[in-house]
C-alpha cells in the first residue's frame, strides 16, 4: 500500500506533537503526517514579538516558549513551509493556526480552519456567532475579520481550563444578549476533552475550528 503523506502546516516551530497527534489518530491507515513550521530554523533571538498589531498570534519555539508575531511576518514564512511541505510529496495539507492567510496557497488542496469554519456556518444559515479567545489582544481583529466575511460576531477572551459558575454564566449571558446562534472557538490547540465539556454547557451549538478542519480533511482523503 502508497503511503499518503498529509501535512502539517505549524505557524511556530515544528514538531509540535500536541498539535498534530489530534489529526494523526484521526487519519485512516495509509497515511502519515509530515510538519513544517514557519519559524523552523530560526533562533529566538531573532524573533520580534510583538503584544498588539494588526492580527497578533501566539505560538511556540522549540524550547516550548511562547511567543506572539504578526500574522504579515508569519505569512511568507508560512509559505516557504508549504512549499516545503509539497516539495516532500504532501498530498494534503491543514493549516493548524485560525489566521486568515488570505494569500497563502498551494498546488495541492489545503485546508484553512478559518475558511472551513466560514463555509459551514454560511451552508447552516448562522450568522450570529459568539467567538471566545484565549488572547485579550485578538479581540478587535478576529471582529473585524468576521465582519467583514459577512457574520455578526461577539467576540470575548477567556480560558477554557476554568469553566466554572463564572464562566457559564458569562457564556449564557453572551448568548441571551447577542442572540447568539452558534459559539465558535477562534483557535487551533484546544483539547478535546475542554471541547467537549463546553458543548455540554452551552445552549448553541460549539465549533471548534480546529477539530472541524481535520473532519473535513480526513472526511476527503
């Protein structure tokens, strides 16, 4: 049997195992998961951070720090990695980040979380979308991306790791306030096991752009 190569397409620096074995236990037999990251090869010294911009992004080195760069910095960078993806015989890959990357593109079908997430909405008929972020300094473009792909979005920050009273009650507020028709998790990394957790809690129904982009991907193969 061919093996398929699918890839892993990583804003930070790969491998990055909590990120990737989520698609991996997913993926039917035959295939086999290749990564690439953006910032691969880079040292952190030469890294700029950033705590506000345009779009903001968090992601990890090697070393397991964390960092925050500007999806424009990220973006050719981003590319190179797909390219490089490809050159390796990726068949497919999935952008494991929820940036637009408006440009980025590949000779083979890749599969973007944000344009997934935006696609079904629009075949459900949900416009109304609360977006719940795990970075304070997202909020203002994740509102203006949504705007302007046609929802209408309520966007707040908070963990997901501490959903208590607290927590729910803010949720159930946002729902009732808003009109809310569906929760959309604006991020790539979440565990399953949180997701699940607030889709038992809500009212709506929860995405995680994440989780939907590796079905859909695994659902083509």
């Amino acid at each position: 049997m061919l093996t398929k190569n699918i890839g892993a397409l990583i804003i930070g620096q790969s491998p990055r195992p909590d990120l990737v074995s989520p698609l991996i236990q997913r993926l039917p037999d035959g295939c086999r998961v290749i990564q690439a990251g953006a910032m691969d090869g880079l040292a952190a010294t030469s890294i700029s951070p950033i705590t506000s911009g345009t779009y903001p992004l968090s992601t990890r080195l090697q070393d397991g720090t964390v960092v925050m760069v500007e999806e424009a910095y990220l973006a050719p960078k981003l590319q190179q990695a797909l390219d490089f993806l490809e050159s390796k015989g990726a068949v497919s890959t999935l952008l494991l980040c929820a940036g637009t990357f408006a440009d980025l593109h590949g000779t083979r079908p890749l599969f973007k979380p944000f344009d997934i997430c935006c696609d079904v909405l629009q075949t459900l008929g949900i416009k109304s979308v609360g977006l719940i972020t795990p970075i304070k300094e997202q909020e203002l473009p994740i509102r203006l991306r949504w705007q302007a792909a046609g929802f209408q979005p309520t966007v707040w920050t908070a963990d997901l790791t501490r959903q208590d009273n607290l927590f729910i009650q803010q949720l159930q507020s946002q729902i009732e306030i808003h009109r809310l028709e569906g929760i959309i998790l604006d991020y790539v990394g979440h565990r399953a096991s949180i997701v699940n957790q607030l889709q038992e809690a809500s009212s709506i129904p929860v995405i995680d752009t994440g989780q939907l982009a590796m079905r859909i991907l695994t659902s083509a193969l």
